[in-house]
C-alpha cells in the first residue's frame, strides 16, 4: 500500500480500536495497543501483506520514538522534587533491587541455560533487567497514582532501574570516548541553564496559537536524543532528565500538561505501542517458545525476589508490594534499545534479537495484566470528584463523621470519602471495627480500643486506616468492639457519639443470604437515627 494517507488511516484505526477495547474490558491502554500490533501482525500482515502497515517506514519510526521521548519526558516533568527528599531511600532501594537481580539471573539463564556466548549473554541481562518507565507513567496516570506518593515514588524507581541499564550497557559495550566527554559536558550545561531559560521563555512567549513552549520542549528534547545517539547512548533517557530538570516549571503548569498529554496520547504513543507489538513474530514464538519463555520466566522471579522484600521492607501491604513489583517487572523500551544496540554492533544475530526482541516485548504485556486484574490496590486509587455534602444540623457543618470499617478491601473507598468529609468540614472523625461475638473469642473489654491487640483480622485494617488518616492530616478516633449483633452496635454507638452523618461499605456482591435477609448497608440504613451515606 502506497497511499500514505491510508497507511495512517489505517494506524490510526487500530489506535482507535485498541483505545475502545481498553475502556470495554479496563486494561490499560497500553496493553491493548502493544496486542493490537501483535494482532495486526498476525492477521493484517498474512491475509493482505506486511507492507500494509509500513513498520520500516521512516515516519513511523520518527513518530514512535518521539512518543518514546514525550512518554518519558513527561514521566520525569511529573516527578515531585519532594519525593527525592521523602523516598529516595525506598526508591532507590527498589530501583537497585529492580536491576540487580534479573541482570545477574537473564545473564546466568542466557549463558547456562541456552548456551549463548559471554557478551550475547551481557546483553540479553541488560536488555531483560530493564523497567519500562513508559508503561508505569502511563499505567499511573490512566489511574490517577501520578498524583500520590506512591505513584511518584514508583516512577522515581523506574527512573532508578533504567539508568543503571544505560550505565552498564556503556560501561560493557560502549567504550568511553572524547564524543562521549563532549555530549556529557554540554548536558551538564544544558540541564544547568534549561531550569532557568525555560520560564523566561514561558513567560514572554507563552500562551500563544503558534505554542511556542511546545515547539522549545519538542527542540530541547529531540536535540537532546541527538546528542547521546552521536555519542552512542541512548535517546531515551536525556529525555527523561530534562523532566526532571523542568519539574518545577513544565511539571506546575497543569494547561501545558495536558496539552502535551493530548499530543504525546493522542497522536504519538499509540505508534510507539503497536509498533512495539507489532516485532513480535507469534509462528517464530510457536516454533521455538523455550528461550522466550526461559527470559520471560527468569525475569518475573528475579524482579519477585528483588523487588517484593525491598517494597515489604519499606511497608507496603501485600497486594501493595505485588503490583509494584509486576509494574518493575515490565519492559519494552530499553530493553529493546538495548537489543537493537546488540543487533546493531553485532553482539547477537538475527534469532537472538527476535528471541530477546519477544521476551522483552512480552514482560510489557503479561506482568501488567496479571498485575491490572489481580493485584490492584484499589484503595489507592482517588476517588471521583465528589458533590459536596449538605449542610447538616450543626450550623451547616458536619461536627461528628462515624465510619464503620469491616476490614475487607470494599470498605477503603468509604473510608477515603469519611477522610474527605471529615477534612472538608473540619469535623471530628470516629471509625468503628466491629467484630461478632463467637468469631472473636479473644476480645476482652480492656483490648477494645487497643490497636495493638485488636484481632489479627482488624489489625491491618486499622494500620492502614491510621495511615490514611495520617496522610490525609485529619485526627481518627478508633473503636474495636465485640458485639451479637454488629448492626445494632454501630447504630447505638452512632448515637452514642451523636455523630452527624455515617458511612459505611457496601459489598459490590452480596451473599445469598444478605440478599434475602437484607445486607448490613440495608439494615443500618433503616435503623439509624441519623444520616447514612453508603459507598459502594
């Protein structure tokens, strides 16, 4: 196909395609666009020609690593300068751990177990050690955890991981040059001056039709790949820095933002994506799956016996400490940077590249699914906006807020709302556990109120709403009773306290029994004294 306008049609509509799939079964956008290129591969390339799509064209290629570029640029412009203050100690912990490992375990398996030689087999560790901070930027802003320390946290470990790849990729294969000493003194230079020359530009330019700030980053970034492409580095990772080095000007200016967003979204990275799943070829995968699923398999475990204790270690939950390490666990653009760097200076053939092209390609797919579907700590997610809650009895505000916690997952929502009301309407904040007598023969009246020595079954619960409420900066005041009838209980204690409003969970499916008798949301909504607002 010559027509140049419909070989763009034709990206476009599989971009389009991948974008509705992604709201119709919630995965990330990403996932669904890197499985459209392998589909399109697969089906387009056999049925009418590989040519169809144009993969080896120029300007696919020119709009796929500008995404590239913009998708990391804006990972490192969202990145809050504080964080490197709070959490370097975590992030750089987990970023090392991120790398370590799976370099050391992808070289061991390449060399040991597939018989590759010594500098193939440094190549394979550092093209499987890799993270993909394109994917986690995305997969965090689709989320909105771009917004909260825990997002920004894990974009700094990304950042951590993939320079340390970039270094060892030099350090083996990429000797030390004067083009090498050029490119790093006029960065040093640029990053000196760009925080300062870039909102004098802003400010004197900005907020004009022809987007001139647009047009100085787009300069800035791509002069910037340039660079280290001419010094035989790597494209990507200037980019990165530059975000960081325009944190505190790009990284505020929420209109330019989102504009870049549009751009970078909307027009770029779906190139980078499909294209991305779009190398992988599924009958040389069917033929010879046992490298692939060698490096696909080492990786995952050494990213699980780094990552997961170091994220445990610093206090993240389970499911918390899981998904951060299946968002480490991706990869896609260093990694196959780095295979085409090997494949370019011959370091690996033609069989080796598409092997390790494949492995890379599919840690971007496989950990984010499993991670997206399983492993989502929904409690971390921010609400939707929420209408502000009427005046109540005291003077049109809120003095007492109850919420009553049941300790399973479906109740953090409702918590993160009572947080919400409570800080919005300076009231004071109350959160009851009660457990059924019978199911808690261990409770005595003196542990009560004893965090410490709450049931196993309410501890977790209670450290992760004291975190909360901490973060939040709003005082929690906690009550762990026993009760026959936990309904009655919190409607008594409700009006005990003479609270203003109750919140409360609800199970998004509930048990047979709960639909016949009624649930614990229903039957508090008919016996309390007092407004109740459910959270499903």
């Amino acid at each position: 196909m010559s027509n140049l306008q419909a070989i763009a049609a034709m990206w476009f509509a599989l971009a389009l395609a991948a974008s509705l799939l992604s709201v119709w079964l919630r995965l990330s956008s990403a996932i669904i666009e890197i499985m459209i290129g392998m589909a399109a591969q697969l089906v387009i390339g056999a049925t009418i020609g590989t040519d169809i799509l144009a993969s080896n064209a120029n300007w696919v290629k020119f709009l796929s690593s500008t995404g590239a570029i913009l998708l990391v640029f804006l990972a490192g412009a969202e990145l809050d300068p504080s964080i490197f203050k709070l959490k370097w100690k975590e992030a750089a912990t987990v970023g090392l751990a991120s790398f370590i490992l799976p370099f050391l375990g992808s070289t061991a398996a390449a060399y040991y177990f597939l018989g590759w030689g010594v500098m193939p087999s440094w190549l394979a560790g550092i093209a499987m050690s890799t993270t993909s901070a394109g994917i986690v930027y995305a997969v965090t802003l689709e989320l909105g955890l771009n917004k909260i320390d825990y997002g920004k946290t894990l974009l700094v470990a990304c950042f951590v991981t993939d320079i340390l790849t970039v270094v060892m990729l030099g350090l083996i294969f990429a000797p030390f040059t004067m083009r090498t000493l050029i490119a790093l003194g006029i960065s040093a230079a640029v990053f000196i001056v760009l925080p300062w020359l870039t909102p004098q530009i802003f400010k004197r330019y900005g907020d004009r039709l022809a987007e001139i700030e647009t047009k100085f980053l787009l300069l800035c970034l791509l002069g910037m790949a340039a660079l280290a492409e001419w010094a035989d580095s790597e494209a990507v990772l200037p980019a990165y820095l530059v975000g960081m080095a325009l944190a505190r000007s790009v990284g505020t200016d929420h209109v330019l933002i989102r504009r870049l967003r549009t751009l970078t979204f909307g027009l770029l990275t779906p190139f980078f994506f499909i294209l991305a799943g779009s190398i992988i070829s599924i009958p040389a995968l069917l033929a010879a799956p046992g490298a692939f699923l060698i490096f696909l398999i080492v990786k995952i475990a050494m990213k699980f016996v780094g990552v997961y204790p170091a994220a445990r270690y610093f206090g993240a939950p389970n499911k918390e400490a899981i998904y951060t390490t299946l968002l480490m666990a991706t990869g896609i653009s260093f990694g196959t940077i780095a295979a085409l760097f090997g494949r370019a200076h011959g370091i690996i053939d033609g069989s080796q590249y598409s092997t390790l092209t494949a492995a890379v390609v599919g840690t971007a797919i496989i950990p984010l699914i499993v991670a997206d579907q399983f492993f989502l700590p929904r409690y971390l997610l921010p609400l939707p906006e929420q209408p502000e809650i009427l005046a109540s009895r005291r003077s049109g505000l809120l003095g007492k807020v109850l919420f009553a916690n049941d300790g399973s997952e479906h109740a953090v929502p409702a918590l993160k709302l009572a947080l919400a009301i409570a800080k919005q309407n300076n009231a004071e904040l109350h959160m009851v556990s009660v457990g059924q007598i019978g199911q808690l023969p261990e409770f005595t009246e003196e542990a009560r109120e004893e965090i410490g020595t709450a049931p196993r079954h309410f501890r977790g619960a209670l450290q992760l709403a004291s975190a909360m409420a901490e973060e939040s900066e709003v005082e929690l005041h906690t009550h762990v009773v026993a009760a026959s009838h936990p309904v009655q209980r919190i409607v008594d204690l409700a009006a005990e306290l003479d609270v203003d409003l109750l919140v409360i969970g609800s199970k998004p499916h509930p048990t047979l029994y709960e639909r016949l008798a009624g649930s614990r949301a229903n039957r508090i909504l008919k016996r309390a004294r007092c407004p109740v607002l459910v959270v499903k």
